[in-house]
C-alpha cells in the first residue's frame, strides 16, 4: 500500500520523542512518529505494547487516547491515536496550557486531578512521565473540561521492570503511587509559577 503523505503543515505539536501530526484522512486522529534519529526509548513500541495490553484486560480507556495500530507515511513508520478534542471540534489544550493561563479555577483543578487519581488506581494504569503537558484538558461542555493522559504510559523503557509491571499488581500499585507524588511535585511547582508569574512557561 502507498505511504501516507504528511508534511509539517499538519504538525500539532513536538514532543522530546516524538512529532504528532493531524491525520490528514481523520480530523479525528493523530499519528505519532519518532524524530531523534539515533538513540531513543521507543516510545511507540512501549506505547502500542501497553495500549494493546491494556485493551486484552478490559480496562476502561476513557481518560486515555485510544490507539489503532501502525501506517507507513512518508516520514516513516507512524502510531495513530484518538486525537483530543473540545466539544466544539476545536483542539484541546494541555493541562500545563490551562493552568498556566489561568483558564480553571484552583478548586476545579483539584477535582480534576482527583478523579483522574482515582481513575488511574481503579484500573491500574501507570502514568510514569508526569509532565503537565502530556496531560489534555479538553472542554467537554461550555464550561466543563476532563483531563486525558496523550503520553506516558507503562514505562519510561522497553526493559525489565516495564515486563514486571505487567506481572505484578502490587508493583504497579506501588508505581502508581510513587508516579503519583511526581505528578503532584510537578504540579504544585508550576502552580508557584503561576503565582509568582516570573518566569513564563515556554513549553505548554
Ligand atoms: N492525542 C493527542 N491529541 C492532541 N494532541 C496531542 C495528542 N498526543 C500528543 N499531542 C501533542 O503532541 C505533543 C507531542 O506528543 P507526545 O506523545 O507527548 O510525544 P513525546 O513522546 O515525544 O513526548 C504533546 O505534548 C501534545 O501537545
Ligand atoms: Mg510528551
């Protein structure tokens, strides 16, 4: 099959790994390619691995991007995935964008914080790369917004301890946990920021 045209018009957004793409096929979607060229985490792989994983369990995926497999496009092999949207079509922001600008009140961060806490234990999934910004708060309703992890997921590496947590349920609580208390750490640093307003935020 021929590869998928993709030039840098589509490009949403570049992460350390990875350049994210609108599809241009699915306003719906978009396709992830690796951009460092020698050494790197394998982000896709881990990712496609831990989705698919994930899937097999059952687990509810609704504060995750759904992910539907690989395409060959011309800038390479690609990953697709739910793209975030508001409920108006518009792109999302992410929760590092939100909180920056000031755009939900603290008490309603709070809230969303915590639900996705608590989704995160009751189905034990693993959020390792804490950044704010591979958190999206899409705006669901006029003035209501979720919070969905588009990053991060299972493990910072295909090593050993990604195919232990796989195993083990009580490591993965354990890591959830400890992965948790970095979100938080991350959090309220940025918060400070917020408030101080000194340094602006150059990544959102
Ligand atoms: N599903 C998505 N919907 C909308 N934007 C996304 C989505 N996934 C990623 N992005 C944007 O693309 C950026 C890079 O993607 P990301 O998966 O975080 O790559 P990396 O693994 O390099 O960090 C994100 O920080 C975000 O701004
Ligand atoms: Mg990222």
């Amino acid at each position: 099959m021929k590869a998928l045209e993709l030039n840098d018009t589509m490009i949403i957004a570049k992460g350390g790994e990875r350049t994210c793409y609108a599809h241009p096929k699915d306003v719906k979607k978009v396709i992830k390619i690796v951009h460092t060229l020698n050494i790197h985490n394998k982000q896709n792989e881990l990712e496609y691995s831990y989705m698919n994983y994930l899937v097999n369990k059952n687990t509810d995926l609704s504060a995750l991007t759904k992910c539907y497999g690989y395409i060959s496009t011309n800038k390479g092999k690609g990953l697709i995935f739910d793209r975030v949207l508001d409920f108006d079509g518009s792109a999302s922001k992410s929760f590092r964008y939100m909180l920056a600008k000031q755009l939900i009140p603290l008490e309603e961060q709070k809230i969303l914080i915590n639900d996705l806490k608590i989704y995160l234990e009751k189905n034990n999934v693993l959020f390792v790369d804490t950044s704010l910004t591979n958190i999206f708060c899409p705006r669901i309703s006029e003035n209501v917004y979720r919070l969905i992890i588009v990053d991060g997921l299972g493990a910072k590496r295909l090593g050993l301890k990604f195919f232990l947590y796989k195993l083990s349920k009580t490591y993965t609580k354990y890591k959830i946990k400890r992965q948790w208390q970095k979100f938080m750490q991350m959090y309220k640093k940025d918060l400070k920021r917020v408030a101080l307003g000194e340094r602006p935020f150059t990544r959102l």
